[in-house]
C-alpha cells in the first residue's frame, strides 16, 4: 500500500491509556515502528500491548515519569527515536519540552514552539485573535475618570463586574440592567480595593445560555490549513468536557463556515502547523467569541473523525514529517451524519466526581453499527490513582442525530465496568434528558439538571458483582480473555434472529 | 487497509430518486414474501391444525437454538408457476443452528397441496441437499408428503436429478459422515417412504406420523386388504415391529426435543481456520445502497460504492486499480473474516479478464474466499478484440473461477448477461450461495440486443421471400419478443425457476454474506489445483 513506500520512522509516544494506543496504532497503520514508554503504575498497562517497543520512564507520580522531560528525552535518545507525539495532557502543551525535542534533533508531532508559546498564555491569544480580526468577548477596564453607565452601554447589558487584579469569582457581580449598575458599581470598587488593594474594576459582556462550540483545524508546512465541522462541547462538569458532539444543532452551517474561516484566520496569525482546535463561545443569538487555541489533538477528536471519515491522528503525523495536506474544504463542510462522544470516567457522579480507582474485576464493551470505542483499559488492569482517571471514550455515528443518540445509548448500556464508579449511567441520564434530546442545552445544563442526572442504578452495581462472582463459582464459562477482550464471536451467534 | 472514500451525496435529487424506487422494488419482493411464507389455504391450515400437526415453519423455529439465524433458501420457488398454487413449492429449506450446529433443514409443507413434490420443488429439495454436501452440513428432513405429484410424474421421476437423486444424495452425505435425521410428523408414502428410511436416525411421532410404500387405499385395490394407515404405517409399528424408525414421539413438541438431542450429541466439527479479526460495520451506512442502484439498469454506477456498504468499516484494499478497470478486485473483511471481491465496472476486456484471473490466483493460493458482485452486460465485441483474443483471454478467468479450491459468493446487483455471467461465477460454476437483488436481470443478452437480433432475423426471412415489413410491421414483431423476454430475464423469474437461491433485500447483503461465509468453513479448504490456462 502507498505508506509501505515511505520511510520507516521509530515514533515515540510520550503519554498513556486510551489516547496512547489511538496514537500507537495511527503510527503502525502509517508503517512506522510505535514505542511507548511507562511508569511503575503502568507496568500492566493496555498500551503497552499496542506497541513495537515500551521503555521505562520511571516511578508511578506523574512529575517523575511523564513529566519527566529530562528523563523521557534520555530515554528518546538512547532508542534512536525519529519522533515524539505527546497526546494530549501532560507534556502536550509544553513548550519547553517541545524545544529540548527539537534541539535533540527529534521530530516534534505538534505545532513550532513558537506558536505554542504565542497562544499558551490566555491574554496574548486574546490579542492575537484581537489583530487577526476575529471577535473576542468584548470587555473594558474602568478608569476612575469613565462614567460606568457610558462604558457598560458600550457593552451592552447584562455585564459581568471583575475586579481588574482579581481572580477565582472574588468580587464578580452580573448586572442586568443601568439601575443595577449603579447599585452595584462603588460596592464592587471597594471590595476590590479591600480584597486586592486596586478599586480598578472590569466590565465584560456577559454571555447568556453560552454554549462552547470548537472548530478542529488541520494544517501543514506548506500554508494549507483546513478547519472541520464544529463541536459542540457545551456539556460540562467541572469546566470539563463530558459529552461532545458533532455538528451542533445551535448553528447552522453558514454560521459554522464562518467560525471556520475564522479559526483559520487565528491559526495563520501564528503560522500554525499542525493539528489543532480554536474554541468559541457562542452566545443565545449566535455571536461567536474567540476563547483559546488548543495546540494539541484532542480527548473529542474522534468525533470529527467518524463525521468526514478522515483520520486525523495520522494526518498529524505526517504533516510532522513534512507531508502536505490536500483536501477539498468544501467537501469536509458537509458533515457525514451525526457523531456523538461520551467519556467515560472513573469517577463518581454522585459525590461530586471524585475518581473511583482500582482494579477492573469486569469488563464488557459494547459492538455495534456505528459504534467505536477508544479504550485504554481491561478486565484485571488496575486505573491508577496518579492520572486522568479516563477509561475510554464511546463514540457513536448515526445518519442522523437521533439515529447516533440511541446508538449511543444502546452501547452504553450494553458497557459494563466492574466494580468502579464510572460516568456511563450520568451521561446516559444526560442524553436522554428531553432537553438534550431536542439539542436544546447550554453549558449550564449540567447545573441546572443536577438533580434528575444520578441513577439510583448505581446502587445495583454491588449487586452485579456479587452476581457475576456467584456466576463464575458456578463455572459458568466466560466469554473473555484474559486481557477481557471478547472472544470473536461467530457471525451465526452475533446476527440474533436474523430471516433475510 | 484503506477506506473507500464515497463521492454519494445522499441529499442529491437522484439519490432521493432512486431510494424511493429501489426501495418500492424491494417493498414488492417483501409483500409477495409475506403472502407466500403463509404457505397454503387457510383451509389446509385448519384441517392440520385439528389434526395436532404444527405448520412447517412453527417447526423450524422450534427446533432451531434460540435467537439462531435461519438462511432461507429460495422461499420464492416455483413463483407464478404451475397457477400460482404452490408457494414456495410447497418445501421451506435452509440453514440454521441447531444445537450449536449449523444444519440444512428441508421441511414440507403439507398445507401445499398435501406436501406433494412438483418439478420444482424437487429441485428446490436437490438444491438443498447440495448446499448441505458443498458445505459439510448435517441435514433434518421434516416428512410431511403424499410424494410424488402425480399428474406432473414426467418432470419429476425419472430424470438425474430428479425423485430418486435425493435418496442418492443421502446415502452419499451418509458415507461421508453427514448426519442425515428425519422428523415424521405426516405422510411418507411411496418413493417418500425411503427418505426417513435413507436417514441414520428416525423419528416418527404418534397418530400423525405414517411411513409406507404403498398406503392404505394402494392395498386395497391391490390386495384387497383393509388396513387403517396407524396400523399399517404408523409409529407403534415402525419403532416396535419393523425397526423402520428409531424413536416413537408423543407429539411433534417431543420430537422436536428428540431432533435437537440428537443433534446435541452429533460431534461439532472445526470450522477451518482463516484469517479473521474483530468485525466492525460498514463505515458508510448499507441502506444507502437503495440510493445508488440506477433506476434503469443501463445507467453505470462504480461497485466500489456498494463495495464501501457492505464491508468492515468500508475498508478495501484495492488490487490493480489502475489496470483492466473494468473489474475491480481486491481484499475486505466481511464480519472479520478476510475475503476477496470482484466486482464489475463495465464490458470485460482482456485485460481486466487476465487481472481477474490473476486475483483469483491469489486468494486461492491463500485460501481466501471470493465473492463476486455481479453487474455485467457481456465481454467486449469488435474486430480489434477478437483479433487480441478476447475468449483466449476470458477462457483464463473461466477456468480459474471454476477450478479455484476456495469457497465462491455470488450475489447479481445489477445485469447478468451472456458469457459475463459465467466470469463473474454465475449458477453454472457452484458458488456456494447466488443471491439476487430484486433490480437485477438475467440472460444471454439484454432484452433490447436480444429483440434487435430475433427481429433480424425474422426480416432476413421475409426478404428471402421477397418481402419488405413496414416500419409498424417490424415493431408488431419485435414488441411481444421484447416483452416475452424481458419478463424471462427478471429477478422473480429467475428464483421461481432456482436460478438463484433467493432474492435479497440489498442492505442485509453483508449479513447474508457473514452467514454464508461462516457456514462454508464447515468443509475444509483444500489446495490449489488449476487446469491449463491457454496463455
């Protein structure tokens, strides 16, 4: 096939569970040879079964093993290693460690340094989307000489008050109208002065029902850059994403072609050349704002996968090792279908998401149309305290988007994690909330949901166990292998009651 | 392997077009489907079932494992033949799983004219003996039928492959080792009454179950004697005086227990390992197939794009793209399992025969199976092809398609025509299974050649006796031939005849050919053994 023919590379990736083995296999499909490295906690990890080779980088907390720059370098030089493709977390977003990568003479399977630096810090990336003529959320810092009521109408109500030194929601007001305003704008200038020594205070427009909407971009050394068709990422908990998908129903694809020459506009401000993903905040009458650019592939990117059907792990390598991209963006406009992604979490939902580590004594995956699940775990593999506590990610596709949520759904309750606490049954919660359903939700969903999300199911799950260890003292054969892997069915067992 | 990326916008007006007819077409098979699944008169259903007795296909889905698949085969025989009185030609055959075994079951159905065996349905009985010998099946025969149908005796007695080939066939799957059990659950009279007795194992169930050579009223008017038929035939006396059966059965609830039990204790067989992965879906959607398949069969479509709907993940790896492109060959994986295909993307040249002869070189060298998606209007005429040897050529792909050792798939998606059909593996080269979309066309050649050709030659005729036709002449002759032969070469009339095995609904393509796939590696696949290509 076409890559046989192209120079066998020795890549290295500098990361762990599922993003690893979705990166180590993108590697071997492309012909290349995939290395993995590991900690004490990940000596019996599933991606080390993905690679070629797996080096160990050192003990179990993160500083020390893959945080460790010195030491995975070390490691990288030792191996002769071509390249290095950090994932996401962890080293990604380093700058630092993708120059000692470079200056070792390594490929660096992300963005130059230099844009990474240009958009790591929130307040330069503000400016740069500021000069690229993008829009950013409009904001003004209030002099003691400007009339409040000038300013704020300049914005426009509602306005969020910040103290301008401050930070962590102290002294944040929201005002709704001119007569607030007044109330509020000496109290405000106080507290600031007592808590942060500075009365300067802030204003910004406050967006209402916002939804966070991202715009997957892709470009090479050659100035070709494309942007994909948006995510939505507005359901949240924590400030993290849980559910995403793709495209949105709050926008339509002339809004989303704009977002997308606009994301482009921001990635050849700083030269951009890798891939990448430029989020907005979209408020309820559908003005977009730039937020950041994050200069790494993402947790959700498999969801734009499954929709335009192109690879986007693989087509990130190779602009790394200098290939040119040539896709044809009106094409990649039009959506394929509808995808959707959960993430799965040992965590659990019920005590404010606090992660739920420890051996997996049952593990079930679910199969099925339209269903790809991107895992980092099986049965007997111990989720260790000292990550992410991420165990994979299910991504359904659909023709439509009722057609992907009930695969989802489907899959998700055919997927069995035991005995940790996972986030299945809160996200199932999730999508078939009526509101989800109608695609009618912003990133206060969650929030203002709270309630009706949990799943007295969870209390089942001591039950299951019990069940499942009676099951095997009975010597009830399972199905699984000892990595928890199913056994491939027989197409006879799998097409259940099929007549033609 | 690599996806195919498909160029279908499924939002454009053509394909909404073509959706909507294809489906229409598949509507049509389904609801003569439904219609003839009801077997017989209602009647005939009302005088078996104050008898005790089940419906044929009640007794299938009885003895089949919970949740097994069942492969019918040919449920639309002998359609619009012999009046239309016969659905199914009054026998359900097909495989499906029985005690963890795959099993070709043939069961009559006695509320169709008593179960009696017309022509067709004899053939359709052959056929499914053949898929059980081809494929290394144990079979179950559910007896229920007054035998041969009398007044069509000629087209059913005494040629090769007619009554008397069945027992043929049994004792041969026997010799082999192919468990062959019979479930009496009505009559097995006359030359019937030797396909329980042909069988290594025998269940005869009680009052309805009755096996003799000749029945009651035979006796009597040969002998004189006065005989009921329990007590000539029935299941007290196989299985205590004569031994003809094995087991006595209550009712037929019992016997199904029995069969199952008896397949139970049957030893499974390996099936022979190839090479297979984790099966994924078709990346791109199977129902989009509806909105591809032309709404007139001489508009060309790239199979690629069926190609795309039908295997995992839409992944193909493509075999001499650039070369004879007419045929596109190359390997997928269909439910894991890694299979070749060859498909059809115009005339065939000698180059695209020579790479098809030379793909299947391959996958028999490697024991893969094939599958052939049929769309084919013939080979490529004209001087310049002859004289480069165009049947030297396609004599290569002939032999190889016939001699290969690999299991063969053949589903028509479109036209099968002239000498392509025999290429592209038509009935005559034993794929395993020939399916047939509910579009496709069969014949020697398409009907308009096929009316332009016969109305030649009847002007030819007239000239000779110095006449000349008018153009309105000529269209009065050539209409009823157009017409005769374009009902010949449709879908429903080929499967009436078994010219095929069944006409499927093309989005449920993969699955018919996971299962087929699968239950062919009951037999072994044995090594490569060519005859001689004339190069």
């Amino acid at each position: 096939m076409e890559y046989s023919e192209c120079e066998k590379k020795r890549i290295l990736v500098a990361n762990r569970g599922e993003i690893a083995i979705r990166i180590l296999k993108a590697i071997r499909e492309l012909g290349h040879t995939a290395i993995a490295i590991y900690s004490d906690a990940d000596k019996f990890s599933p991606h080390l079964t993905f690679a070629d080779e797996a080096y160990y980088v050192g003990e179990s907390e993160a500083s020390k093993s893959y945080l460790n720059i010195d030491r995975i370098i070390e490691v990288a030089k030792k191996n002769k290693i071509d390249g290095i493709h950090p994932g996401y977390g962890f080293l990604a977003e380093n700058t630092k460690f993708a120059d000692v990568v470079k200056s070792s003479n390594m490929v660096w399977v992300g963005p130059q340094p230099k844009s990474m630096y240009d958009v790591g810090d929130k307040i330069r990336a503000r400016e740069i989307a500021k000069s690229a003529g993008v829009p950013i959320i409009p904001g003004v810092t209030l002099g003691s000489n400007t009339d409040p009521v000038d300013a704020a109408k300049g914005l426009g109500f509602p306005i969020l008050i910040k103290a301008s030194a401050g930070g962590g929601g102290k002294g944040m007001r929201i005002v709704r109208d001119e007569r607030e305003l007044i109330d509020n704008v000496d109290i405000a200038r106080k507290e600031a002065e007592s808590s942060f020594a500075d009365p300067t205070i802030y204003f910004e427009k406050l967006l209402e029902e916002p939804h966070h909407i991202e715009i997957q971009v892709l470009a090479d050394k050659f100035g070709n850059a494309y942007y994909f068709p948006e995510r939505e990422c507005s359901i949240q908990r924590r400030y993290q994403k849980i559910v995403e998908e793709s495209p949105s129903t709050t926008i339509d694809r002339m809004q989303a072609k704009s977002m997308g020459e606009a994301a482009l506009k921001v990635i050849k401000e700083i030269a951009y050349d890798s891939a990448g993903t430029v989020e907005f905040m979209v408020d309820k009458d559908k003005n977009f704002y730039f937020l950041e650019v994050n200069t790494r592939i993402q947790v959700e990117h498999p969801v734009t996968e499954e929709i335009t059907g192109i690879d986007l792990v693989a087509n990130q390598i190779e602009v790394a090792f200098g290939k040119s991209l040539s896709f044809n963006q009106d094409s990649l406009n039009i959506p394929k279908g509808h995808a959707i992604e959960a993430r799965i979490y040992a965590e659990d939902p019920v005590n404010n998401f606090i992660p739920s580590t420890g051996k997996i004594d049952y593990y079930k995956i679910p199969y099925g149309a339209g269903i790809r699940l991107d895992d980092g775990a099986c049965k007997g593999f111990e989720i260790p305290i000292h990550y992410d506590p991420i165990i994979s990610k299910v991504i359904a596709r659909g023709k439509d988007r009722k057609q992907s949520l009930y695969r989802l759904h489907k899959a998700l309750s055919d997927y069995h994690i035991l005995p940790l606490k996972t986030t299945i049954s809160f996200i199932m919660n999730i999508i078939k909330h009526p509101e989800f359903i109608k695609g009618c939700y912003d990133t206060n969903f969650i929030n203002k949901n709270y309630e009706k999300l949990f799943d007295e199911n969870e209390e089942y799950i001591p039950l299951a166990i019990a069940c499942y260890y009676y099951l095997g003292s009975q010597g009830f054969s399972n199905e699984y292998n000892l990595d928890g892997r199913e056994t491939l069915k027989e197409c006879w067992q799998h097409l259940t009651n099929f007549r033609g | 392997m690599a996806k195919i990326l498909s160029s279908i916008n499924t939002s454009d007006e053509n394909f909404k077009k073509r959706y909507e007819h294809n489906k229409e077409l598949i509507k049509e098979i389904e609801d003569i489907k439904a219609v003839i699944k009801n077997g017989g008169a209602k009647k005939s259903h009302e005088v078996n079932k104050e008898r005790g007795k089940l419906f044929c296909r009640q007794r299938i889905e009885k003895v089949l494992d919970k949740g097994s698949p069942f492969l019918e085969v040919a449920p639309m025989a002998a359609y619009n033949m012999y009046g239309g009185e016969v659905p199914s030609a009054g026998i359900v055959t097909g495989v499906g799983r029985v005690s963890g075994r795959e099993v070709m079951i043939v069961a009559n159905d006695q509320t169709v004219k008593g179960g009696t065996y017309y022509p067709v349905t004899v053939k359709k009985h052959i056929r499914a003996q053949h898929i059980a010998m081809e494929n290394n099946l144990p079979c179950l025969y559910i007896v229920d039928s007054g035998g041969a149908y009398l007044p069509l005796q000629d087209g059913v007695f005494p040629d090769k492959e007619h009554f008397g080939n069945i027992f043929y066939n049994q004792a041969v799957m026997s010799s082999k080792g192919l468990l062959q059990v019979a479930l009496v659950t009505g009559l097995a009279t006359a030359g019937g009454a030797y396909q329980p007795a042909m069988c290594d194992q025998c269940i005869i169930v009680k009052d309805t179950g009755a096996i003799f050579i000749g029945g009651p009223p035979l006796v009597k008017a040969a002998t004189g004697e006065v005989v009921d038929a329990e007590e000539l035939g029935g299941a007290d006396v196989h299985t205590r005086i004569s031994g003809v059966a094995d087991y006595y059965a209550n009712d037929e609830e019992a016997g199904i227990r029995k069969v199952r039990e008896i397949f139970a204790n049957y030893p499974k067989g390996e099936k022979f390992p190839i090479d297979r992965v984790s099966p994924k879906e078709p990346y791109y959607d199977p129902d989009e197939i509806y909105g591809i398949i032309p709404d007139n069969l001489e508009a060309p479509y790239d199979v690629r794009e069926i190609i795309a709907r039908i295997v995992d993940n839409s992944e193909f790896e493509e075999f001499k793209a650039r070369y004879g492109q007419t045929v596109v060959a190359g390997f997928a994986r269909i439910g894991g399992y890694l299979v070749g295909i060859i498909g059809n993307n115009g005339a065939i040249f000698p180059e695209s025969s020579t790479k098809a002869a030379h793909f299947i070189e391959l996958c028999s060298f490697r024991k893969i199976p094939l599958i052939f998606l049929q769309n084919i209007t013939g080979f490529i005429i004209g001087k310049k092809y002859e004289h480069q040897g165009m049947p030297k050529d396609g004599a290569k792909w002939v032999h190889a398609v016939s001699t290969t050792n690999v299991p063969k798939f053949t589903v028509i998606v479109g036209n099968s025509y002239g000498a392509g059909n025999y290429a592209m593996c038509g009935r005559g080269f034993n794929p395993r299974f020939l399916w047939m979309w509910p579009n496709s066309r069969i014949g020697v050649m398409g009907h308009n050649q096929a009316a332009d050709v016969l109305t030649q030659v009847k002007i030819k005729q007239y000239e000779r006796e110095g006449k000349t036709l008018s153009e309105k002449e000529i269209e009065n002759i050539r209409n009823p031939i157009l017409e005769d032969y374009k009902n010949k070469s449709e879908a429903l009339y080929s499967t009436a005849r078994l010219w095929d095995d069944g006409i499927i609904d093309p989005a449920k393509t993969r699955q018919y050919l996971m299962l087929s796939i699968e239950l062919s590696l009951n037999k072994k696949i044995g090594e490569v053994n060519f005859g001689i290509f004339r190069m």
